[in-house]
C-alpha cells in the first residue's frame, strides 16, 4: 500500500522534493475540467433536472499553489459536493479533477496524505476525547503531531481533554481544525470553517489560513458567507445551482460591490434630492421613515448630500453573497427566490426609486 | 501496519464485550443448570417427545438418532442449538452494521479523508469484529465447561471446543453478509434486516430439512445452520468439513465488502 512508504515529511517539517502542486511548483493545487455530478433519485438534492439532480454542471475551476482561494456560494450551490469529489468521498458523473497533480481516486492515500480537511459539519466520536481523537489520526498519517497539536490547541483554546460529545459547537471545531492543520498538510480544504467560533478565534482562523498561504500551501476555503472569507482569500470562485458563475480577485470583486447604508432623520427628506448624486444606484424608504441608500461607488459625495440635511443615524452593514451577485448581475439576472442566500434579504421595503 | 483502526474499534468495544460477556454466561449457566431436573424426569419427557411430531422435534435441535436426554443432545438443544448462536449473531450482526451506521451519522467522512483505502478501513474494522465474536464465543466456551463439570453434564471437552469453533465460524459467515449490505448500501438499518433475515431462514429451512420436508431438504445446502451441523460435532468430537463452507462464506463476503465499498459514493451525513 502507498502509505506503507514513508510518509513525505515528518512532523510538520516540509520535505524538500518539489511535489506537484507543492511550493514552487507550476502545477496547480487544484484543477478541475468540466467536472459534474449528477446525484439520483432519493439522495438528490437542488434543482431536478432529468434524472436525478444535477449539483455540479461542468465545473473548470483553477487553483493556484501557495493561493488562498475563496470558493463561495449560497446553500445547495454545490460547494460541498465539489468538495467531496475533490477528496474522492463521491466520484464524478462527467468530466475530472486533479488535486495537487494527482489523481483523487487513483491515488487517493497518497493524495490524502497531503491534505487537511475540515467538513462543514463536524460530525466527531461524542465519548472520544479531543486527544485521542487527534492521537488516531496522526497514527493513521504515521506521524507524530503532539507538539504540532498542543501548539494549535493552545492557539485556539481547544479543551482536548473532554469527550467531545460534551463540547459545544465550537469546540468540536476547533477540535476538527487542529486535525486539518497539524500536520502542515500541502492543500488545506476547509468548507465553512468558522461557524460557530466566536470572533477572537475567527481571527485565529484567518491568521492560520493566511501563514500557511505564507509558507506557500494552499488553501481551498468554502463559505457561503463573503465576510468569511473576504479578509483571507487571495481569489474566489462564485458558484451558483452548480455553475461558476464568476472567478475573479477579491479586491476586484469588492470593488464591484454595491454598498448599503440605512440613515434615519428627523425630518424625512423628499428622495428626489438624491437622484443625481453619484454612485448612488438606488433609494428606498423603509417602514419608520429611514432611508435606504445603495452605492456602487465611493461614500463622499453622497455624505456631502447628507450632511445639511441633519441625519440623526446612519448605519452601514456588511455586504452579503445576495448583494455580491446582485452587484455582478444586477436583480434581473439573479432572481431573490434562486438565492438562498443566508443574509436575510430585506423584505421590509416599500418604495424604491432607481436613480 | 498501525491498525489503529482495528485497535480503536476493538477499544470502543470494550463495555460492549464485557456486557455481552455477562449476558452469554448467564445464559448458558441457567440453561445448564436444569440438566439434573431434566435427567431425573426423562422418562417422562420422552414420553412427551414421542409424541410430537418429527418436524417439531428438529426444531428444538433433536434427530438424527441422538437421544435428547443424552448430554450431547442436551447440550445440542439447550446451548449449541439456538441460544448460544442466536446470542452470537445479534451481537456480532450489530458490530459489524457499525461501519454502516458510522457512515449514517457522518462519522467515517473524516476518516475517509485521512491516507488510508476504503478496502482498508472496511477489513481493519472487519478483523475487529472477527476477533470480537470470537472472544465472546471463547466466554461462551468456557461457561459451558464450567457449568457442565458443576452439574455432571459429561460432554467432552473436545466436542465443546469444535462446537464453540462452529458457532464462531457460523456467525463469522452472517455477519459477514451484514458488513457487505453496509458496505455496498452504507444503510444499517439494512445490512442489520439482511444478515438476520438470512439466520432465521437458514435456521427454519435445515430445522425443517432435518425433519424430513421436502422442499426444505432441496434448499438445505444453501442454509447456513446446515453446515453448522452442531449435533453431529458435539456427538463426534471433531468438526466437519462443512466448517469449511462457513470460513468460506465469511471470506468471500469480506472480499465482496471491500470491492462494494470501493465503487460507490460515500453517504452524506
């Protein structure tokens, strides 16, 4: 068997041999050509269509060695399913991929070998402690990640002393993190990596997301929330009822984002006043009487707009996957039913005036 | 070779052995504990024997010429026939649907990410179930000797040992077609109904066999309780060849679980 050779590195210390889809390597860490599945009969999920359901249509997606690449989507948009044929847990209808230059079912010990994984849902041994949980799987890798694994659990406050059916939801997380990062692996998959942590371990997250991009792996982190992984992500993919629908740098995609701010008066203004100002796309009056502003643009000129007007409040939030795509596509092109998206979408309004 | 698959079951395992250890000692010591009773009574009994029919008869594991009032037949009818095997096959079916109902539960998705073959896990996880059934097929071994000496029931020990073989290799046979259903459906549920629809036909159809039905004699070789064969072991003291059929069965089903698990899509939780 494959693993009864010695495994490429030892203890956390990368080996010099250039790997494909390794540092400096040209190959990349993940490609995948026209890659589709089909799911039957009673496991299909998503959209019907012929026999079965189709969760992932002819998927061509590129990732980068040494990348933090975001792969987003709303619900049931396939990133799971993408990422189970990645890691040969479900094989392919159609079409292929290669994973760090190898095959995922033909060389799928080696392969696995080199990657870190951590599911979407944490499902874990409940009477198993964190440490012999992560003591069984550096066994199976052949490794010895004690000092690797008390290093993480320290970063991220992990109690591993505990059966983990006594952890809460974030604990077990941070349990299935330390199993994907300890033992340095080339290619960490990471599908919603950060529900349930609270902030200060998000940060943790990110920090070690981004040194193990320092180090030059790869990292592959699935969200269907941009928050997640706007901060980290070099690129992103955005996948959609199975279909890529954009791939673009972060910063690029941002800049395309469309921005929403709520501002409550005193004395409501009449909305024609806004019509003209730039970057504005729309105005909204939602029930009580604020304001709503969508910009696509810089802040400035609708804040100069603002001022001798005597705001009150003004509040910006966060922009969602929904606001992403509506950015991208405008609404008629992304219908608000398609996205189950998370955001809750904004259903309280009354009026909107395009500019 | 670090079986840490196989050494992690094995530890999981460990209330559950000690539990079904109680549980088969108890039964067999009770169950042998009535012999003087029944011994002074068999005059009695037999005339109530006699009177039923054949078919009946073979169902509580008597015929083929052996006196029921015998210890052989004793041992065959209260232990080796049904109790002992049937104890056997409910723990060992439940072990091995546990590959089945870890994938259910999304518990094998992390260890199918981790350098290790699905045929791998599928035979770590199937020797652990082997050595399990065999371990408490060991405990049931040496209640018997035990509880037999205490009550003069005089049944050799060699006759007990190749019984107690029988009956391993008999639930090694089952619950082998368990691992297979789970590991080619991933459904517990199913693999459970499969491997213990299979035992109780097979026990009915050489029950019934052996009682002389026709059509049950025709269908006999395919039952795995046919080549248990239990009565004729314990009464010859050596096993038979078709112990042989049953070590087959059990290979050939571990190697159709590892090529069924090898094909198909992993379930998700």
């Amino acid at each position: 068997m494959a693993h009864d050779r010695p495994p490429p590195y030892r203890d956390g210390v990368d080996h010099d041999l250039p790997l494909p889809g390794g540092p400096g390597s040209n190959t990349p860490a993940i490609a995948t050509r026209r890659l589709s599945k089909r799911f039957s009969g009673r496991f299909s999920r998503g959209p019907a269509s012929g026999h079965g359901s189709l969760a992932l249509d002819e998927l061509d997606l590129e990732v980068h060695a040494g990348e933090v690449f975001g792969f987003l989507g709303p619900n049931g948009a396939g990133k799971t399913t993408t990422i189970r044929l990645l890691l040969d847990l479900i094989r392919p209808t159609s079409g292929s991929a290669t994973v760090l230059g190898l095959d995922p079912r033909r060389d799928g010990v080696a392969l696995r070998a080199r990657i870190g994984y951590l599911p979407g849902d944490v499902n874990l041994p409940p009477r198993l402690t964190g440490r012999a949980y992560l003591a069984d799987h550096a066994a199976i890798r052949g490794l010895d990640l004690r000092s690797a694994t008390g290093d993480l659990a320290d970063r991220l406050g992990a109690d591993l002393d505990r059966p983990m059916g006594d952890l809460s939801l974030g604990n077990r997380r941070k349990v299935a993190m330390i199993a994907a990062f300890a033992h340095r692996p080339q290619l960490l998959v990471l599908d919603e990596p950060t529900g349930g942590l609270d902030p200060l371990v998000q940060q943790t997250f990110r920090s070690l997301a981004r040194e193990a991009a320092d180090e030059g792996r790869t990292v592959f982190l699935s969200s269907h929330v941009l928050d997640e992984v706007q901060h980290v992500a070099d690129r992103v993919a955005v996948l959609r009822a199975g279909r890529l629908v954009a791939e673009d740098r972060i910063d690029a995609l941002l800049a395309r984002l469309t921005r929403t701010f709520r501002v409550r008066f005193g004395d409501a203004p009449s909305l024609d006043q806004f019509g003209r100002v730039s970057a504005v796309t729309s105005v909204s009056v939602l029930p009580g009487g604020d304001l709503e502003f969508v910009l696509d643009g810089p802040a400035g000129p609708l804040l100069a707009a603002l001022a001798p007007l005597h705001p009150l409040d003004l509040h910006g939030h966060e922009p969602d996957l929904e606001e992403l795509f509506l950015g991208y596509y405008g609404a008629t092109h992304v219908g608000r039913d398609e996205l189950n998206a998370s955001a809750p979408i904004a259903a309280d309004r009354t009026e909107a005036v395009t500019a | 070779m670090n079986a840490v698959v196989f050494r992690r079951v094995l530890a999981d395992r460990r209330r559950w052995l000690i539990g079904w250890s109680i549980g088969i000692t108890v039964f067999v010591v009770l169950n042998i504990a009535f012999w003087p009773s029944f011994r002074d009574q068999s005059d009695e009994l037999n005339d109530m024997f006699d009177k039923m029919p054949e078919s009946l008869r073979a169902l509580f594991g008597m015929g083929d010429g052996v006196d029921p009032f015998s210890p052989v037949g004793y041992l065959s009818s209260q232990v080796y026939t049904l109790a002992m095997p049937m104890l056997l096959l409910i723990a060992g079916i439940g072990a091995a649907a546990s590959m089945a109902g870890d994938e259910e539960n999304g518990l094998l998705e992390t260890v199918f990410t981790l350098p290790i073959s699905r045929g791998r896990l599928v035979l770590e996880r199937w020797a652990a179930v082997v050595v399990l059934t065999a371990a408490l097929a060991g405990v049931g071994l040496v209640a018997t000797v035990v509880s037999a000496r205490a009550v003069d029931l005089d049944v050799g020990i060699g006759s007990m040992v190749w019984a107690s073989v029988g009956v391993t290799v008999l639930t090694w046979a089952v619950t082998g077609l368990g691992l297979f259903t789970g590991a080619l459906t991933g459904r517990r549920g199913l693999a459970i109904t499969v491997a213990a629809v299979v035992a109780v036909a097979s026990y009915l159809i050489t029950s019934l066999a052996d009682a002389g039905i026709g059509v049950f004699e025709t269908l006999e070789p395919l039952s795995v309780f046919t080549h248990y064969d239990v009565l004729a072991t314990l009464a010859a003291g050596t096993p038979p060849w078709s112990f042989l059929v049953l070590v087959a069965a059990a290979a050939i089903t571990t190697a159709a679980a590892r090529w069924a698990i090898d094909r198909r899509d992993l379930r998700n939780a």
